[in-house]
C-alpha cells in the first residue's frame, strides 16, 4: 500500500524523486507539498486505486498528516466495504 501511494503522490506531482523521500511520517500536506487542487486529484485516484467511496463533505482531513494515517484510514475504509458486502 505504501508504494501504491508514494507512486500515485510522485506521478501527482510529477516528480518522481518523491517517491524515495517520502517516509511514513512525511505530512503529505507540509513535507509533500501537496496543494488543494493536488489533494482532490489524490483523493480521487485513491478511490480507483483501493476501491474506496470517500464522502468528501464528511472526511476528516487529519487523515493527510502522515502516510501512516493515510494508510490506517484506507485499511478501516476497506474493512468496512468488505463488512458491507456481506
């Protein structure tokens, strides 16, 4: 998952050398220097990436403050997707 996402920041950002920098603690916001328009193309591409269905009027943007609370927040999400199929 970590790769996933470091791949779909670099390609947003066009830079690829992202991907070696970024870390799990790096802010995706403030270190990453993702901007508004960068973060919706992000979010956006993560629902395709992990199959997810985020409410953007309800999402807690706390989410963007590390890659490791990016990828707990895709994990829960994923769980519950999985706990609504069945």
């Amino acid at each position: 998952m970590f790769e996933q996402i470091t791949t779909l920041i670099a390609e947003i950002k066009k830079d690829p050398s992202l991907k070696e920098t970024i870390t799990l603690e790096s802010h995706l916001i403030e270190d990453v220097g993702l901007d508004s328009l960068d973060i919706i193309d992000f979010l956006l591409q993560l629902e395709v990436e992990f199959d997810l269905r985020l409410d953007f009027d309800q999402l807690d943007f706390s989410i963007m403050q590390s890659t490791q609370a990016l990828m707990t927040f895709i994990a829960q999400q994923q769980c519950e997707v999985a706990a609504d199929e069945h």
